[in-house]
C-alpha cells in the first residue's frame, strides 16, 4: 500500500516500475490497510509530499539529479510544468501552493536510494521527447493552466476543494474534446492536479480507514469524498478510452512508447485508488446494508454488538417501516450505490445487496414471523396437531410477506439501485422469487398430507390466502417473472383446493363407513348426526371459497379423462315419493353448484343412513323417536346457519318438517292409540248400566300401560327443549282430556274408598305430571 | 414457466387416451402389457446410453459429464421416463390391478420416494442459486481482468472476487449445518482492522433445519430391491425401474449441484447388475462416484462440470494476481486472457444455462407431484385404502 502514493506520484516515471521490482513484498499488501500501515503509509506520503514541496528549486539541479536523492520522483512533474513555464510562467501559483502545502506533516524518509538513481537516469533520456510532445498540445495545456491559474493564497496547502476544481475542468475539457473528436490525434496531458488530487483522496481514505473519521457521522464529508470517488472513476474511464483509443497508433510511433507507458501507470495509480476507495465502499454499503438485521440481532440476543456498530445511528424509537432502514440510511446507500456503479462496480454493489437481502429477508421471517421452513417429507410425517399449529404461522408469513414486505423490498431496491433500475428490478425479482418458492412449497407439502376431515379448514384458510394475493401480483412482481409467480401460487391453491375437495367428498365415506349395529340409547341424536352437522356448518362458514374449489375442480375433472366421475348418481335413490321433485330441482342445482349438490348428497346419505340405524330399534315408537330427535337436530342447524341454510334451500326445509310431523304423528299412533282405547266409552254402556268388572279393567289396562310408557319412555331422551315440550303437549292434549273425561264419567260406578282409591290410581293432574317426566332420560320411580 | 400441471396435462392426456382406447380394445391385453413393460425397460435404457455417450464422446458436441446441458437432458429423461411409466402403470388400469398385493406394499413406497424427491429438487434449486452467486464472483473477476492496461487496482479487485468465489466453493456446502450464523463485520469498526477476512459472503439459503442431502438420499435407497419370481413379470418391475431412475437422478444432482449437509453422501448405489436397462445407469453412476471420490478429500461443492473448471480457473488466476505486478508481462498476460475469456465462456454458460435447468427442476417438482395425486385417485378407488398413504 505504501506503493499506492509513489505509483501515482511518480506516475508519468518508469520509475515506478523499479520501485516496484525492488519492493515487491510491499505490493502483496494490496487492498486492505492494516491499520498498522497507516501510519507508515502517512510516513511515505509525506515524503512524497516532501519531495514536491522540494521541486521548485529543483529545477535548476535537474543536471545532476543524483545528489539530491528523494528528488527524482518529482522530476516528472518538473517534466509537465516545464513546458508549461517555459511558455508562460504561470504555473508558478500553483507550484507555490504544492510547496507550502505539505509542510505540517514534513517527515524524514531515506529509503530507495539506489532506485531513485536509475529511475533518474531514465527520466533524463526521455525527457527532450516529453518537451517535444507537450510543445505540440500547447493549446490544451492553455486552457487547463489558466484554470489553475487563479489567484491561489500563497502558504496554503492545496485544498481538495480546489484541486476538485482542476480535476472537473480538466474533465470537462476532456469531454469537450471527446465531444468534438478533437484529441484523436493528440496524446494526453497528465495535469499535476490528477497527482494531488490522488493524494489527498487517499488521505481522506486513510481517515476513514483509520476511524478518525467514520462513514455516515458527517453528511457533507461523505459527499465530498462521494464526489472524489466520481471524479476518479471519471478520471479512470476516461484513461482506459484514452488507452484504447491510442494503443495502435501508439503503436505504431516508436517514439511515442514511453508515453504510453507514463499514461500506464497514472492509470495504474488510479486504478489502485479507485479499487482501495470501491473496497472501502463496498464494505460501508454492507455494513449499512446490514443495519436493521444488526439492530434485531441485538435485540434477540442481548446488547452484545451494540456498542460499535450502531453507534453511529440513533436507536429506532419510532418503528420504521419494512425493511427498517431509515430515510438516512437509504440515501447514504443510494449514494453509495452511485458512487460504485459509476466507477463500474455495479456487480460488486448488487452482489452485496442480493446476499444481504436475502438473508435478512428470511432472518426476519424467521425471528419476526416465526416461521420455520419444514422440509416436504417432514411435513408428512408431522403429527396434525403440530402442523396445525405451523398453518397460521405460515397463513401470516404469506400475508406479510405479500402485502408489506415484497413491495418494501420492491421500493428498497428502487431507491437505493435508482441508478440501475432495470438491475433493481431484476434483484428484487430474483428475491421475491426465491422466497415466494419455498413459502408455496410449504402450501403444497400440507395438500400432499394424508387427508382428514379436521384438516378441511385449516386448508381452505390457506387456499384463501394464495387466491387472495393472486390478483395483486401484477403489481407485486417484475413483468419477467409476473406469470411464473401467479402459476406457482395458483398451481399451490389448486393443490389446496384438490385436497379440500376430497376431503369435503370423504364425509360420503365417513357416512357409509358408518355401521355400528348398537342403537343409541333413548333414541337420542346419533354422534355421526352431530358430526356431520356440525362439521357441515364449520364447512358452510367457508361456502363460498368451497363453491368456488368445487367449481375449479370439477373443471379439472372434466379435464382429466382418466379419474372417474365423481358426481355420478350411484347410491342415490329417492328414499319416498316426496323426493322425486325435490331430486329434479337437486339436479338444476347441481350444475350450477357442485358443492350445493354434494352437500346435498351428503344430506341424503345421513338420511339413509339414519334410516337404517332407526330400524336397529325394536319399539316403532323410539325409532320415530330416534329420527324425529335426529330431524330435528338436523333442521336446527340448518336453520342456525345463514349460509347452509341458503344451500339447503327453504323448501328442503319445508319438506323436513313435514317429515318430522309425520314421525311425531306416527309416534302418537304406535304409543298412545291403545291407551286411549281404554278410556273409550265404547263397551262401557251395556243398555245404559256400566259393568262393573269391565270397568275396573280398562282402569287396570290403563295404570298398567300407562306406568309401563312412563316407565320406558321416561328412558328415551329428546334433548331438544322444545321438540320435548311439543311431545308433552301433545301428548296431553291426546290424553288428558280423555282421561280427564273418562274419570269424570265413570268413577262415580266404583265403590268410594278402598275400590277407588285401586282403581283410581292417577288424578288428571298426575297423569299430566308424569306426561311431563318423559323424555327425560332419567328413570323416574313410580310413585 | 412451466410451472402449472394442467396445461402439460392436457396434452399429455390425450396422448394416453389414445393409447388407452388402444389397450381397452385388444383383447389379449395381457400380451399388450408384457410388450408396454418391456418397451419400457428398453427405452429406459436406451436414453440413459445415450446420455452416456455424450459423455465419452470426444468430439465437442456431446455434453461432458455433469454439466449443464448433461443435466439438462438427464431431467428431460427424467420427465420421459415419468411419463412412458404412468402410461404404463395407471393409464387405462382396473384400480383393483394396482391395489393387490404386492402392488399394495411396492405402490406406497415408491410414492414415498417420490414425495422425497421432492425435498430434493427443491435443495438443488437452492444450489443453483449458490452457483449463481458463484458466477456472479465470476462475473467480477472477468470484469476487472478484461481491461487494458491491466494494472494494480484491477487485479486486486479481482483477486477479492476470486478470494470469495473460492471460500464460497469451499463453504457453500457446509452452511446449512453451521444454521444462520454468518460472518459478522464489526470487526473494522470495533478497532480490529480486520477487513481483509471479510469476504463477500456466500449466498446459502436453507432448507429447514437438520435437512440433510445425504439422509434423503439415503432414505429414498433403502428397500429398494429388485422384484423377484412372478413378481418381476408383473407391475411390480415397471415401480422398481421408476424408482430406480428417480433415486439415480436425484443422487446424481445432489453429486452435482451444491446441497445442504452431504456429510455421508454415499457413492455406493446398488444398481441392478442383472438387467440390460440398467448397465448404463451403472456406468454413469461409476464415472460420477468416481469424480466425486476425487474430489471429497478437499471438500467439495459439487462436481457440477462447470463449476469444477471455474474452480481450476480461479486457483490459477488467484495465482497470478498473487505474484503481479505493474507492468504485466506480456507472456503472462496474454495467458490470463485467455483463462480470463474461458471464464467468462463458462459465465455465459451458467447464465444461459441455470435458470432453465432451474425451471426444469421446478417442472419435475410439479409433474411428480402430479402423478402423485392421480396414484392415490386410483389407489382411492381401488377401495384398499381408504385415505391415501405416505
């Protein structure tokens, strides 16, 4: 490093190249300052600036160069402003000024001796050829030395400021030139500013590197050596188009080599700054890069990083938007990411750009979100509870990913690759893409899980999630990767969807599987009734996403030829008379709304099914017991629901109650017909007598299968309040005024007292009481 | 983007409806499946002797070995098989066929295979992005070298570049077991002027945690056994020759393509020496473990042929960059131009050739993913299992 100086110093020597040779371990070092060099290296500059300072004077020891070792690397300039002295002496302000600057830091150096000789030696012979050239661009020359020309306070060292000046009309006069193809013919003239202004960026480097000064503290600062690093990178292209331009020609003339060669190595100076300067920025530009990942970092793990790294900014009080940079810091990137593109070292700036984002993205997904990536085979293996507990994480995960964090991204690289939007573009695309990816892999990975019916939902909620997001995503993703993004998602949902289906389609299976011969108890609502229905309410709460994924699906199945038809009619069999309108309207419905028609199936399947486990019972009574408790429980929670209620439509409803009145009727008949056989007056008037013994057996009859009803059916269970209390009702209003009648026609036939009180066993009013104690499920002890 | 199955699907169908018609119409159908059965063994043979060849082919138009364009075609036979198997497996087919024994077991398990390539393909999609971050080092190192005059700053530049490239080669592979930990940088300013260890990190995304390549691959070997007796007549041998190509093409990718945790990766693959199908798969699979044994000592990013001579490349270059000095020799230089320029041929290469195989990879996800489900249909159907297996 300590070369660096000496190389642009001297650049217009070959001297470089003996030094170079004589010290090549130095070169090794390269790039990266070791903060240990520095003050070497400061040790050198001065030398350098020591030697300049020097060089006024030197113009009369040029002869002899040899006793004034150290002088040589100053004989090039002497070179330059020779000529340029030699027709006006103008040059002599800012010699002045080159001389009284380095003073401050004067410092003794003794090395290279022996080198300086033979670079002098060198410098001597090429020189009249220098004269010659410069002589031939006088006019060029003009101009830049009447820049420099103004009034300079003597005594004060070369302010960057001012040599910036030189450097940009030197630039200027370059692309006026350039502009009017002028110089194709000329050779170049290397302006001492080139070598000053080298020197002090690398000082200002050395600042940096050194930490007196540190990179985001002073904003003006920054732009100031933003604005050095611009000029050199113009300094540098414009040198490799000048070498291009020039290399056959100079070629050609012989004589003209050791410009090229002095051209070679200003160029190799700049080159050498320019790569130090772009390692330095690079290095800022990950740091700030990193910023928001840092700060959470500290935050997960305690204060441990804190104290360097972000002292330079304020801590985040207020939340700042995805992706946690602040305006500031977007800006100094911006800059940054300027400076670098501009001196050509666009893919070193996107490369730590891409590798930051990406992995600060999925860092924040992970600590933020909380979402983990579980690999597909693992998926498969996972016990649904744990799984169901990663589907909301995910279902969160996709949601912020989409609606924030993507166009926080997209924005990111907007502002801070402006420069380049086409590559902002294509790096936030190559982002997006590679974390929307695996997210979808994660959706596909639960549709390939084994299917259950307790999984339905959970699905349905991601399905919803990638639909929703669909339509946005022409706004979300670049053009180039707008159609592969909605694929993948929509392949995902379709998945999703798939699954959703079977699973909706497997309660056909879950009804049919189900055939156990053990009649519930008290003709109570069977659990499959329950599950179903509560299972279909869940589902109708998700109607109109399963509307929608039966409709894409069955569109799929059309498509594919080779699974098999899936709303065949194969069990479905009008189970009475009433059904046959009802199928034909089913059957419109069907084809608007395959998911109506399969609910419908499923409807018809519990039916059937219920059927069957009602003939299990023995008594006719319960099983009309068993279907009207299961009816009703059914038609509850039709009714309950809005959106079930609006698939089954009003007149399935309808049609149910019906049902249900015909079972309560059919009920009454099988258990209370007998009874009231025997309150009939009907053989009781034998010519107008009452005979005693018959008498006295209808009470009997009556007590008897009235205790044996309330006994049984006391056991039977109608859990539906009100179904329980229409029962009572009715059945009181059947038998109450019967008994009641029947008491107050024939009790005055028994004997009062003992005959009475065995025959008479129940007043009206107990009857009623017991009336009221069926249905209960409990046994209640006879009085 | 090939990404949706059902476009794909529509043509392919309709190429297997006819054949279907075909079979549903001859009456010795089970002559007809003996002749599919053993048409399918000879194709499966005949494309992977083919991909064999252009690997010893010497002229410049075969496809060396493990490169790009290798891989490339080794995924469309991958997609060519898949497909000449399912019409030879369930196209057409009596669900209760595929459901009895010992399809029951064989079935099952290749579908299990089959959701486990998956975490494969999307490993190496993964990968290819690594490589990319690889070429993009590349791409630095041939920019900074491509100029003229050819001074100090450039070389240096390059030789950070290659600095990093060569790290990444070295560590790309062992990322996903060291977890997110990355090379922290507070180092420069906490006071230790530590720049120089600060490359430009690598670019590993993971797949979830503790995933290992090797286990996957291990998992999708075991039990994969040859039919035996009556059985090897049977649909059985048609499963057995599926899932062997699949484990075949996903070992070879996980060789080739950088893959988190290869700890373990084993180079023993029992491939069925008795059957003519498989002698170039065996061949191909000794070439490969070879290659990879070569290379294991010195760790390994994957043998991915273009990866390798970037490799080559760098070491050389990284060589000359540490001995360079202001002003180049012209031997030496013009040397360097023309590694510099195979450096950016192989650069071109990668940034032609990954995204494609990238989207390939991402096609064979979906495809089998496909078939997977229209198994399970019929495997529904057939009524043995109730709910779906794996």
């Amino acid at each position: 490093m300590e070369n660096n100086l000496e190389n642009f110093g001297s650049s217009a020597h070959e001297e470089a190249k003996t030094i170079n040779s004589g010290d090549p371990s130095v070169r090794e070092e390269k790039v990266d300052v070791k903060r240990e060099e520095e003050a070497e290296k400061k040790v050198v500059n001065s030398e350098d600036l020591d030697k300049r300072d020097e060089e006024p004077q030197e113009e009369e020891k040029k002869e002899e160069p040899k006793e004034e070792e150290k002088k040589e690397e100053l004989k090039e300039e002497e070179k330059k402003e020779e000529p340029k002295q030699e027709e006006e002496n103008k040059e002599e302000p800012k010699q002045e000024e080159e001389k009284e600057e380095p003073k401050q830091e004067e410092k003794k150096e003794e090395p290279k001796e022996e080198e300086n000789k033979e670079e002098t030696k060198e410098e001597e012979k090429e020189e009249p050829k220098e004269e010659e050239k410069k002589e031939e661009e006088t006019e060029k020359t003009e101009e830049t030395d009447e820049t420099e020309e103004t009034p300079i306070v003597p005594a004060t060292p070369p302010s960057l400021e001012k040599v910036s000046e030189d450097i940009d009309q030197f630039l200027m006069i370059l692309h006026e030139n350039n502009e009017a193809k002028e110089n194709k013919n000329t050779t170049l003239e290397i302006p001492n500013c080139i070598r000053i202004f080298l020197y002090l960026v690398e000082e200002k480097m050395v600042k940096y590197d050194s930490n007196e000064v540190k990179w985001g503290e002073k904003t003006e600062e920054d732009a100031v050596f933003l604005e050095c690093v611009s000029r050199i990178s113009k300094l540098m292209k414009h040198f490799f188009d000048y070498y291009e331009a020039h290399q056959q020609e100079e070629e050609r003339e012989d004589d003209k080599k050791k410009v090229k060669g002095k051209t070679d190595f200003m160029i190799n100076g700049i080159g050498v700054i320019q790569q130090r300067v772009m390692s330095f920025l690079e290095e800022e530009f990950r740091l700030l890069m990193e910023e928001p990942r840092n700060q959470h970092k500290q935050d997960a793990k305690g204060k441990q990083h804190v104290a360097e790294s972000s002292e330079s900014e304020p801590p985040a009080e207020t939340v700042i938007e995805y992706p946690g940079y602040t305006e500031e810091t977007i800006t100094n990137l911006s800059n940054i990411a300027k400076a670098m593109i501009e001196g050509g070292y666009e893919n070193e700036c996107c490369q730590v750009y891409a590798i930051s984002r990406r992995h600060a993205f999925e860092d924040a997904m992970h600590h933020i979100l909380g979402y983990d990536k579980i690999s597909i085979d693992e998926v498969q293996r996972m016990p649904w509870e744990s799984l169901e507990r990663e589907i909301p994480t995910w279902i969160n995960t996709w949601k912020e990913c989409t609606s924030v964090w993507f166009p926080g991204e997209k924005r990111l690289a907007a502002s801070v690759l402006a420069e380049v939007a086409n590559t902002a573009t294509s790096l936030y695309g190559i982002l997006s893409r590679g974390i929307l990816i695996p997210l979808l892999n994660f959706a596909e990975s639960i549709a390939m899980t084994k299917r259950a019916g307790e999984k339905l939902f959970k699905l349905l909620d991601m399905y919803e999630a990638l639909r929703d997001v669909v339509p946005n995503m022409d706004i979300l993703f670049p053009n180039e990767i707008v159609s592969e993004m909605k694929a993948e998602t929509t392949s995902a949902k379709c998945r999703l969807g798939e699954a959703a289906v079977l699973i909706f389609c497997d309660l056909e299976n879950s009804i049919k599987s189900e055939t156990g011969k053990t009649p519930v108890a008290g003709g109570a609502v069977h659990p499959l009734t329950r599950y179903i229905m509560n299972y279909l309410r869940l589902a109708c709460e998700y109607k109109d996403t399963l509307e929608e994924v039966f409709k894409e699906h069955s569109k799929i199945e059309r498509a594919d030829s080779t699974s098999r038809p899936r709303y065949s009619d194969d069990g479905n069999k009008p189970k009475n008379p009433n059904n046959n309108n009802n199928n034909n309207s089913n059957k419109q419905k069907e084809d608007e709304s395959p998911f109506a028609a399969q609910l419908m199936r499923v409807m018809e399947l519990l039916d059937s099914n219920l059927e069957g486990k009602a003939k299990l019972y023995r008594e006719v009574a319960l099983s009309c017991i068993f279907m009207m408790n299961n009816g009703r429980y059914i038609v509850q929670k039709i009714k309950g629901s809005a959106e079930i209620y609006d698939v089954m439509g009003e007149t399935w409803c309808r049609k149910r109650s019906t049902e249900l009145r015909t079972y309560h009727k059919n009920y009454q008949v099988e258990t209370w017909s007998k009874i009231l056989s025997y309150l009939s007056p009907k053989g009781l008037s034998d010519n107008g007598k009452v005979p005693k013994p018959v008498l006295k057996e209808r009470f009997k009859s009556f007590n008897a299968a009235f205790e044996e009803i309330h006994k049984t059916q006391s056991l039977w269970v109608v859990s539906d309040e009100q179904l329980q209390s229409e029962l009572r009702v009715s059945i009181s209003a059947l038998v109450i005024p019967a008994y009641r009648s029947f008491l107050g026609r024939f009790s005055q036939y028994l004997d009062p007292g003992r005959q009475t009180e065995k025959y008479i066993k129940y007043q009206a009013e107990d009857v009623e009481n017991y009336i009221d104690e069926l249905f209960d499920g409990n046994p209640h002890g006879r009085r | 983007m090939p990404a949706t199955t059902e476009n794909n699907q529509g043509s392919f169908l309709g190429r297997i409806s006819i054949r279907r018609n075909q079979v549903l119409s001859m009456d010795g159908s089970h002559e007809q499946e003996i002749e599919d059965l053993e048409l399918f063994q000879k194709h499966v043979g005949d494309r992977f002797s083919e991909l064999l060849s252009s690997t010893t082919s010497d002229d410049s138009s075969g496809d060396a070995l493990l490169s790009i364009a290798w891989l490339r075609r080794l995924l469309d036979e991958l997609l060519c098989c898949e497909a000449e198997f399912k019409a030879v497996v369930l196209m057409g087919r009596d669900p209760s066929q595929i459901a009895k024994p010992p399809l029951d077991k064989v079935l099952p398990e290749f579908l299990d295979r089959v959701v486990k390539s998956l975490d494969v393909c999307n490993a190496v999609t993964l990968g290819l992005d690594a490589v990319r971050n690889l070429q993009r080092l590349a791409e630095i190192v041939v920019t900074a070298l491509d100029v003229a005059p050819l001074g100090d700053g450039q070389v240096r530049r390059a030789k950070k570049a290659l600095s990093a490239l060569v790290a990444a080669m070295l560590h790309e592979d062992n990322v996903g077991t060291k977890g997110t930990e990355r090379t922290r940088s507070f180092g420069r300013r906490a006071g230790n002027n530590n720049k120089t260890t600060a490359p430009i990190r690598s670019l590993s995304s993971t797949m979830a945690r503790n995933w290992s390549a090797a286990k996957q691959i291990h998992s999708m070997m075991s039990n994969l056994a040859a039919p035996r007796g009556a059985e090897s007549s049977g649909l059985a041998q048609p499963i057995y020759i599926m899932s062997t190509v699949l484990v075949f093409i996903m070992w070879t990718l996980i060789a080739a393509i950088p893959c988190q945790e290869r700890n373990g990766f084993g180079t023993h693959f029992p491939l069925p020496r008795q059957f003519t199908w498989a002698q170039p798969m065996i061949a191909l699979q000794e070439k490969i473990a070879e290659e990879w044994k070569k290379k294991e000592k010195k760790g390994n990013v994957g043998l991915l042929e273009e990866m390798h001579r970037m490799e080559k490349l760098a070491q050389s270059l990284i060589e000359f960059a540490d001995s360079f000095q202001f002003p180049a020799e012209t031997d030496r230089l013009d040397e360097v131009k023309k590694q510099v320029a195979e450096l950016g041929e192989i650069c071109k290469k990668m940034d032609q050739g990954l995204e494609p195989l990238q989207q390939q990879i991402r096609e064979v996800f979906h495809r089998v993913v496909r078939s997977r489900t229209e198994f399970l249909v019929v495997l529904d159907q057939a009524g043995k299992l109730s709910t779906p297996t794996v």
